[in-house]
C-alpha cells in the first residue's frame, strides 16, 4: 500500500468552556488515541453516530485542529512540524467539502469569487487565467460560464454542492475530505453529486475521505473505512471485510440497523439501549461497554487493544480477542449483569 496520510496515536481534546471558575474544568476527548492509514487514491469511509468525532479527526489530517498528541504524517511528513511555508503548500494538497451546502459558501460572494478566492489568497493575479480556469471548474462540475456571475442564492441545494466542489479542487489537491457531502440533498441530487465526486476522484486521481452516515454510500464507494465510536476507532481496515464480516458489536449494531436491500444477508436487528455517554467523562476500559449486548466485566475497565483478524481488518473488542493474559480478578469474563435482561 503507497500511502499517503498516516496518523499515530491522534488525540484532540477541547477545553469545556463555562462554569465556575474554581470548579475542576474537564476536557472533551473528541478523539482518543487513533492510528491509521490511507493509501493513495483510495475512497476512505468514517462512520459513527453523530458526535462521535468524525469531522474532528477530518480536521486534524489536515490540520484545521492541531492534536493534542500524536502526530499526522501527509506524504510521509510530519504536517505538525512543517515550517510555516511547507505547511501552507501541504494544507493546498489538502481540501474539504462540507455538509451544508448553503451555509458553506459566503452569500456575498458571486461564484467566480467563490471559485476563485483560494487561487487569489495563493497570490495568483492574472485575472484572465483565474477566469478561464473557474470556467474549466465549472464545466467539470456540470455548472457553465453563464454562472460566472450569479450569487448562491440563484442555485439549488445540487447545485451549490457542485460550486463547493469546484472551490474545493481549484488548487489540484490530492487529498479531499468529503464531510457528509450529500446528507443535506433530496435523493434524487444525492447520487448525481456522488457520480460528480466518483468522475473527479478517476480524473484527478484523488484521494478521497468520506464520512457519512448512509452506510449504503460508504459500501458503495469506500475502498476502506473506520467506525468510531465516542473518539475512539472501534473496527478498520478493508470495507469489503468489515461489511461481510463485522466483528465489533458496535458495527454489527450499526449495520443492522440499515434497513436497505443493498446488503446481501439479512441481519437481526440489534438496538442499542442508551445514549453516547458524553466525551467529557468517557469510560475506563471499552467505550462502548455500557450500550454493548455482550459486555463483560473486564469490558468495564480495560481497553481493549486494536488486532488485526485478518489481512486489512482491524478490531478492538475483548470478545474477539480474549481479555490480555495477565491475572483478572474473578468474573472478569462473566457478562455484565445489567445488560443481560
Ligand atoms: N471546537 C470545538 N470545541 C469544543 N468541542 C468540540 C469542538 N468541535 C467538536 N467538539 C466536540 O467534540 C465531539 C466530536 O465532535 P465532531 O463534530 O467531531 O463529531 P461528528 O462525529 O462529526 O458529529 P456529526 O455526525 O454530528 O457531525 C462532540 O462532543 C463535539 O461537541
Ligand atoms: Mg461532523
């Protein structure tokens, strides 16, 4: 695998704001501890219910937020320790489109502005190349000429998508995070700016990091993927595997319950009881223990170790692995009782 973007042992935490000043203030453990890999021009799926901090570890491999610990390697260097300017040619390589189509781009703006401005901060000014150039962009994105001039509010949701989009790829990145990039588009718009993404990725020969929450989208076109689970990354590796044989109670309940004939068995429904426990005060051991049907007591408080099962198929759960061979106490390895109705 040629890889592009390796994170080691990433951790953001935000300071919770408010409160008195002489009370104890925590801190949210948006993502603890997460080490992967991307390969080039591969489609790399997140997952996870919301919260759980996808868009942060987004942020971080392209260094929008720096990580508390940890570090992320983009084309083998150390993004964190770059000097200023190697930094700033790094962060062009890296771009991001966002959910909300119509919160994203600046009202005021018209679209050769819109389209244009990242090549403008670049210090690029031969405006005749600019246009020509936001002309090709949006040619590629299915927009036209005739748009140069009009405002975000002219389009529809589709559209202003395709105007990200452009903006997004108008420095040649390599690197696109594609934030939940058709969650806020009807159905039908829904998979022309997905067949839009998949052109671009084949033309510009992207690579591509795709969080969603339609697990449907990420079988269809995640080459690999993560699932997360209150900052922690619960399954990985090849997505072919994980949606053929999930391994942690945590996927399977996340893929039970997809009601969708896109998957090949059916599964049994599995519902989690409980909410997120909040990332303020997360728990000892597994993070998922106190919503997993299987729990067991040593769940509670030891952290269950990321294994590999199989080739490119990465699981942290005790019920996959055993707990590690050093003396429990008793019970450890009996089921919690709570859980069991
Ligand atoms: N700038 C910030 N300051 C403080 N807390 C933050 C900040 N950004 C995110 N968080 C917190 O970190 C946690 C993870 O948030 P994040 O936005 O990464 O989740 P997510 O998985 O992208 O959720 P969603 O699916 O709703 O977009 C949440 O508890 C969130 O409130
Ligand atoms: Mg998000």
């Amino acid at each position: 695998m040629r890889e592009i973007l390796r994170m080691n042992n990433v951790s953001v935490h935000f300071p919770v704001k408010g409160g008195l000043p002489f009370l104890k203030r925590g801190v949210i453990q948006a993502v603890s501890d997460v080490s992967l890999t991307i390969a080039h021009g591969e489609t790399y799926g997140i997952v996870g219910e919301s919260g759980c901090g996808k868009t942060t570890l987004a942020n971080a491999m392209i260094g929008m937020v720096k990580p508390t610990s940890g570090e992320v390697l983009f084309a083998g260097k150390d993004l964190l320790r770059l000097p200023k300017e190697e930094f700033k040619k790094a962060r062009q390589k890296m771009q991001m489109i966002f959910q909300d189509p119509f919160s994203s781009l600046n009202p005021r703006f018209n679209v050769y502005q819109i389209v244009s401005e990242p090549m403008f901060i670049r210090g690029e000014d031969d405006q005749e190349a600019m246009i020509a150039r936001v002309v090709e962009l949006l040619e590629l994105v299915g927009l036209s000429s005739e748009d140069l001039y009009r405002y975000p509010s002219d389009f529809s949701g589709g559209q202003r998508q395709r105007l990200g989009i452009a903006r997004a790829i108008s420095l040649n990145p390599s690197f696109l995070v594609c934030d939940e990039p058709v969650s806020a588009l009807d159905v039908s718009i829904h998979a022309q700016i997905l067949n839009l993404l998949v052109m671009i990725q084949e033309q510009m020969k992207l690579t591509y990091v795709f969080i969603s929450h339609n697990l449907a989208d990420v079988k269809n076109i995640c080459d690999r993927m993560a699932v997360m689970y209150l900052g922690k990354v619960m399954e990985s590796g090849s997505s072919d595997r994980i949606f053929k044989r999930p391994l942690h109670p945590y996927t399977q309940a996340l893929l039970a319950a997809v009601l969708d004939t896109t998957f090949d068995e059916k599964r049994e429904q599995i519902i989690l009881q409980g909410d997120i426990p909040s990332p303020i005060d997360p728990p000892l051991g597994c993070r998922f223990w106190q919503r997993c049907p299987q729990a067991m007591e040593g769940c509670k408080t030891i952290p269950p170790e990321h294994l590999e099962v199989e080739d490119d198929h990465v699981v942290a759960c005790h019920l996959v692995h055993g707990f590690p061979a050093v003396e429990l106490p008793d019970g450890y390895d009996r089921p919690v009782e709570s859980l069991k109705k």
